[in-house]
C-alpha cells in the first residue's frame, strides 16, 4: 500500500470509528439524562425515593440484557446488524420516555432504552477492535469512552440549559411540556445521526470470518488495510479460528478438559464488575441530587455536572494518549490508587458533616471545597483509567471464537452491577448516609488494585488472533509456578 492509499486507509478506519463510537455517546447521553430528570419524576409520578431509585435504575435492567443478548445475537446476525437495532431502541426509548404519564409506562420505555444501551456499550469497542490495527487498537478503542463522556456531557448541558430556560426542570416548557421531558427529547437528534450513520459503514470482518463468508471478509479487510496484508489477515483469522469445529457458542467458555470456566472469562468479569463497584454512576446518575445534598442549589448543581464532564473528557485524551505507550494495566492500577485516595478523602469530609433539621448534609465552606476538588479527581482518575481501559479490554482480550459470548458475560455482569450499585445508592444515602456509602466505594477501589495487579494482563500491541496464545502462556506461567 502506497502512501496516499495507506492515509486514505486511516481515514477511512477513522470514520468508521467514529460513527461505531456514536453507539457510546447514546449510552452516555441516555445515562446522564436522567440526572436532571429526577425531581420531574418525583413530582410527576408522586414518587418516594425508593420508587425514583427504580425509575432511575430501571435502565440498567435493560443494559444487563441487552449486553448480554447483543454478545450473542452479534454471532448470529453480525455486529452492525446488533448495532442497528440498538439505534432504533434508542429513538423509541427517547420518544417514549419523554411522552411517559406513568412510572410504569415510564420504566418501560428505560428498559427498551437500556437494551439499546447494554448492546452498544459491548458492541460498539468490538466493532472497533475488530476493525482497527493492532498498534492503535487502543486509541481508537478508547474514543468509545470519549464517545460516552461526551454524551454525558451533552446531557448535561442540555439538561442545564432546558432547565434554565423553564426555571426549573418541572416547570413548562414548549407546546405544554414539562422541561424534564423535552430533555429526553434532545437525544432523538444523535440517535437519528447514528442509524443513518450505520448505513454506510461495512461489517466485521472477524464476523464475516466466523460465519465462513470469507470472500466478503477480504473484501471489507482490503479496504481497511490494502490487499496484502488482506491476505495475511485472512490466514491469521483462519489459524485462530482452526480449533474450533463448531460456530460460536456459551459453552466455549468453558474449558474443553477440565469443563471449568476458562480464566479469561472470570478476568473480564471481574474488569467489568470492578469498574461499577467503584461507585462511578452514583456520580453520574445522582449528580445533581448529590451537590443539593450538601447544599448547592439545583442550578449551581447542574453546573457542576458540566465540570465534572469537562474534566473527564480531558482525563480521557490523556488515557487515549498513552493506552498504546504505557500500556493497560499500569493506567488500570494507577486510576485505582487514584480513586481509593479520592473515595477515602470524600468519605472523611462527608463524616464531618451535620443534618439540618431536612436530614440534608450540611458542609463548612472548606470542606464543601474538598468535597468538589476531591469529586473531580476521582472522576479524572476513573476517565482516565477504567473508564476507557476496561471497555478496550473486553473487545480485545477475548480471542475470535469467544469474543461475542465473553462480551455477553461481561457485560451482564457490569450492568448487573451497576444496577446494584444505582438502585442501593438512596437507600444507603437514607440508612448509613455519605459517608457510609463513599466508604463502601473506596474499599472496592483498594481491592481493585491487588485485581489488576495479580490477574490481569497485559494486551497492548497483540493481535487480536493472538490472544489465545496469550492466555495458553499465562496459564503455562501459573502451571509451572505451582509445580
């Protein structure tokens, strides 16, 4: 390939990305809505807090399935196929959620929202991984995160801005609509831009590979790369994929000898629960309501949101520009150090506070300070770690045959915990307060720690047809140290 066909070549694998990344901004915008949306759901379905926690959380019921079924149905129909389809959900879940005049009417269109969420957030960096070339996998994998900090960011400004405008996001707004409403309205504009913009985009070539279409997959790996290393592509795919007899299902996870769960699958398990018990979506979810509880106002806290999403998008450039230097373990350990001083810092100033006679969290001026500094960081260590990382981890780490179940099992696990984590965040604000439920999440960061540091390994600059060769000599490496 000659050079203005090999920059006509990066170019083409960078809209690509981009658009595959817009699945991320959906998933980000959806999620970051509904931060400002939480006192229109109280006062518009008369709900306590237990029943807004629902209404908040119900999303994630819908992400769990759907990242589970997305990593199957992706083997079956394909990657852009499953992303279409999340596209689509994601129109009618912003529709909907909007028009709701119930909760229950409402968590029903959360869920079809979170099944197009849960299918993007595993689809979205395969496809990308699967398309791109080794030395930049991780860069470009990473602009999956990018992709989601900026559509929480849009959420927010768009939420702070709507909210603005009405004064107040139960106030109304246009044609008779509460504010609340119109802002899960705004996501119908990127969600339309991403279906056309799958349109045009080709499908994996690992896919086509999987499913014996060869030709086709030569076809979509000579326009990403050129004929030659097409050819050479073709014969590494066909080798990874060689002992394996049967298309892809469940059960390759499990090992064919000793019929345990392969290794792999509990390390990408534990990337993705991990990255939940942190506590980032309380962050995310409960923003606004977090700051009025030690004493911003509802504006002031929306701005703050804005902040905080401006710091992650500067945390996660800088992720993306050493994933392909340094590596993905030593960003993984360093954001968990990072995040267990903040959480711990958090934690230590929310003891200090007092209740007013509300049972809100009153803060001294200085450690109101703190408290935002220390939330920003936090927020800083997580983008620029984990956030990205463990995402460019599970669309890498597993090799071709099993790339759509273990993303099926990850991610299931990742949104099961997320809901968990969401769900119990108000109750835990109401029984043992802050403090208590900080304290929760810093000692899920130090245990992240040893996670990284004695499992997980190391993936930059592998191919992705290599990785079974990189867990056969981790294991051999374990086999030889017990012996």
């Amino acid at each position: 390939m000659n050079k203005s066909e090999s920059s006509r070549s990066s170019l083409y694998i960078a809209l690509i990305t981009v658009i595959a990344a817009l699945g991320g901004l959906l998933f980000g915008f959806d999620s970051g809505v509904i931060n400002g949306t939480v006192q229109g759901l109280q006062t518009a379905f008369g709900s306590d807090g237990a029943g807004t926690g629902f209404n908040v959380a119900s999303i994630l019921l819908g992400c769990a399935v759907g990242a589970f079924f997305a990593g199957r149905l992706a083997d079956r129909l394909g990657r852009k196929t499953v992303l279409i389809l999340a596209a689509i959900l994601f129109i009618i879940s912003a529709w909907g959620s909007g028009i709701s005049g119930a909760s229950l009417e409402f968590v029903i269109y959360r869920v079809l929202g979170g099944l197009a969420v849960g299918a993007a957030s595993v689809m979205a960096p395969a496809y990308i991984s699967e398309i791109a070339p080794a030395d930049l996998r991780g860069r470009l994998s990473s602009i999956q995160q990018v992709a989601i900090i900026t559509g929480l960011f849009v959420a927010f400004i768009s939420n702070y801005f709507i909210a603005d405008f009405a004064g107040s996001s139960v106030a109304e707004l246009w044609l008779g609509f509460e504010a609340w409403r119109w802002m899960f309205w705004a996501e119908l504009i990127p969600a339309s831009l991403f279906l056309i913009g799958l349109v045009f985009i080709p499908e994996s070539p690992r896919y086509y590979m999987v499913s014996n279409q060869q030709e086709e997959a030569l076809e979509v790996l000579t326009r990403l790369y050129g004929i030659e290393t097409a050819r050479r592509k073709i014969e590494e795919i066909k080798e990874s994929l060689a002992k394996y007899t049967n298309k892809p299902r469940l059960s390759d996870l499990l090992d064919s000898a000793t019929k345990k769960i392969k290794p792999i699958v509990w390390v990408g398990l534990g990337l993705a629960v991990f990255q939940q018990l942190v506590g980032i979506n309380v962050v995310f979810y409960y923003g606004a309501v977090l700051w009025q509880a030690v004493g911003f106002s509802e504006s002031d806290s929306l701005l703050i949101n804005i902040i905080s999403g401006g710091v992650s998008i500067g945390a996660v450039m800088l992720a993306i520009a050493l994933i392909d230097k340094i590596g993905r373990k030593p960003l993984l350990w360093g954001g968990s150090i990072g995040m267990a001083i903040s959480l711990i810092i958090l934690t230590y100033v929310f003891y200090t506070g007092t209740l007013d006679p509300e049972g809100n969290l009153i803060l001294s001026d200085t450690m109101g300070v703190v408290a935002l500094i220390s939330a920003n960081a936090y927020v800083a260590f997580f983008n620029g770690s984990w956030g990205p990382v463990m995402w460019v981890m599970l669309g890498e780490m597993f090799p071709n045959q099993i790339r759509g179940s273990g993303l099926a099992v990850s991610g299931l696990g990742q949104w099961l915990s997320n809901f968990a984590i969401t769900i119990t965040f108000p109750i835990l604000l109401v029984s043992i307060g802050l403090a208590g439920a900080y304290g929760i999440y810093a000692a899920f960061a130090l245990i992240s720690i040893v996670f990284v540091v004695k499992l997980v390994p190391e993936t930059k600059g592998k191919e992705l047809e290599d990785m079974d060769q990189l867990w056969l000599d981790i294991d051999k490496a374990k086999a030889e140290k017990v012996e």
